[in-house]
C-alpha cells in the first residue's frame, strides 16, 4: 500500500491532471502553489518511489505520466486521505487571493477550464450567454493559448472563482465557511429551492463537477427561458456581520462580481442557521456547465490557483 503522506498524494493528483509528462521541476513549482515548498531533489525522490511502486513511468527526458495501477490507486486506495482535500484546498485560495473590491487591485482565486482550440468560438458563445443571462459569478473571462497546464492544441479558459469572496471576508477580519455545494431551481427567472445540496467539508470531489458529470443541470433552458437548473453554492458568515457583509458586497458587484441570489438565516429549503447568515451565490461553473450540456469537451480545475484581477477583468 502506498504511503498516505499528504505530498505524495498531492503528486499523484497533479500527475493524474496532467496530459502529458511532467518534470521535476514543473511539479515542484506546481506543489509550491498548493502550498508543499519541495526542492527538485525532493520531487525526485518521491518520484522514484513512485516509479518503484509502479504508479508512475519516466518518458526519456520528458518526465513521468502515471500508469494504469496508478490512475487506479490515486482515484481508490486514497479516498480516505483525500477526505477534506477539497475545502482545504479552498481555504487555502481564500487565504492567497489578495483582491480589495475598493481598489479593484490584488489576486483572485481562478478556475482553468481546458478546450479543443476549434470548439473555442462555440465556447465564447456559451460563456458569454451564461453571463449575459447573470448565471454566473464574474461578468468576464481570461482566453490563455499558451500556459505550462494547457496542452498543445488546446485553449484555456480562467475564471473568477467564487473562493474570491471568501478571501475579501477574511481579510476584512469576517469568518466565513464555504458550506454546501448545490443545484437550484429557478423559474422564471426567481430561484424558488435546491434540487440538490452536499456539503464541502469530508468531501473528496467537489459536488459542483459532479453535478455537472452527472448531467443535473439545465443552464441552456435557464439561459433562453429564464427556468431551469444552475449550479449555485452557500457560504455562511456569523449573523452579527450582516451591515460590513452588505458593505463589501456592495464594492464586490460594483467591480464586477455578480452575487448574491440571495442572503438570510433561512435560505429556500437549505438547513437553517439562527446564528450564521447563508450567502447563496450562483457558480462560475455555470459557464463550463452550459458546455458539457453542448457536448463540448471541457476538463475544469476548480481553484486552480490565484492570479492578478486585472488580468481576468480586461481578459476578454
């Protein structure tokens, strides 16, 4: 059985993300921005550990790809160390991103969705449909054709991600916690309950892509109707700070941000809280949502790291 050490777990994760071989250098610099400072060398030894045990497999001078058994041993034999990966994960994004809605300045948390370069103009269209409708969190886009994680052939695609928010609260000395993942029903145009709710903490995927691989929303019919199915999550924060919450988002859509649904102690028909406010939010997932529903190929990392907001808001 492989060692359930958090590094070696966070390199097989980014192994299995990638679509071609990866160096020691490159994973050092990507465990960096997940928060593990791994020298070369470190990354080297763990990788010949790897190697030992089968997971992994050098290609000549371009790196390692892992194999079948470990494909097989990273989705399977590490569920339970993968427990809370997610909302860590998150936590820790919130904690980087930087952004002061006042200055419009500092770094967002960004979700990277991967396409087909010639399906690009089809997924301009979706995205710009999902956020002319106000489905989204952020009303633009970054197009990158040439970034270490997109692979030759394709085109990414950054978006803000709604952890952005989390990080503007704390920094302005409010707790806040990413609660529930969920898809909501809206009807014309008035979201009336969740369909679906599960919770982020003990999660090892987070519930907004499977809902989207599950095929359990209807962002096309929400977006030319106004009723249908989006991805929506709730963050809550405690109740004493309702005026410095309404203050910040306030600042927050006037820079661009588009949110919340809606905010209170009782919110549709999620578990109600008498002493934390629910922020219910619509998912900048909407956006990759809407193309997996088109049938187009989209791999999406969600929080996949922090980058300067100027870049995302003069993307497009």
């Amino acid at each position: 059985m492989i060692r359930t050490e958090r590094k070696v777990v966070e390199l097989l994760r980014i192994l299995k993300d990638q679509q071609e071989p990866i160096g020691a250098k490159r994973l050092s610099e990507l465990m960096a921005e997940r928060g593990f400072v791994l020298s070369d060398r470190a990354v080297q030894y763990y990788l010949r550990y790897l190697d030992e045990m089968g997971f992994t497999n050098k290609v000549g001078n371009h790196g390692r790809v892992l194999t079948d058994r470990g494909r097989s041993e990273t989705d399977k034999a590490l569920v339970e160390d993968r427990t809370g990966f997610i909302i860590s994960k998150l936590e820790r994004l919130a904690f980087r991103s930087t952004f002061d809605p006042e200055t419009m300045t500092g770094d967002v948390a960004y979700n990277l969705s991967i396409v087909p370069e010639e399906r690009l103009d089809e997924v301009r269209a979706a995205f710009d449909s999902v956020i002319g409708a106000g489905y989204g969190f952020f009303s633009n886009y970054l197009i990158l054709d040439r970034h270490p994680q997109v692979p030759s052939g394709s085109v990414g695609l950054v978006t803000a991600c709604s952890i952005t928010m989390d990080g503007v609260f704390q920094h302005h000395g409010i707790p806040v916690r990413v609660a529930y993942g969920g898809t909501l029903r809206v009807r014309d145009r008035q979201a009336t309950e969740f369909v679906d709710l599960i919770g982020y903490r003990g999660s090892t995927i987070d519930p907004l892509a499977l809902f989207i691989s599950s095929g359990l929303t209807s962002i096309g019919s929400l977006v030319q109707s106004g009723t249908g199915i989006a991805l929506a999550n709730i963050r809550q924060v405690p109740g004493q700070a309702e005026g410095q919450v309404n203050d910040l988002i306030a600042s927050l859509r006037s820079a661009g941000f588009v949110f919340p649904v809606t905010m209170g102690f009782e919110v549709f028909n999620a578990p109600p809280d008498p002493f934390r406010l629910s922020i219910v939010a619509f998912s900048g997932m909407n956006l990759a949502g809407r193309c997996r529903e088109l049938g187009i190929p989209i791999r999406t990392e969600i929080g996949a790291g922090n980058i300067p907001f100027s870049k995302v808001a003069d993307g497009n």
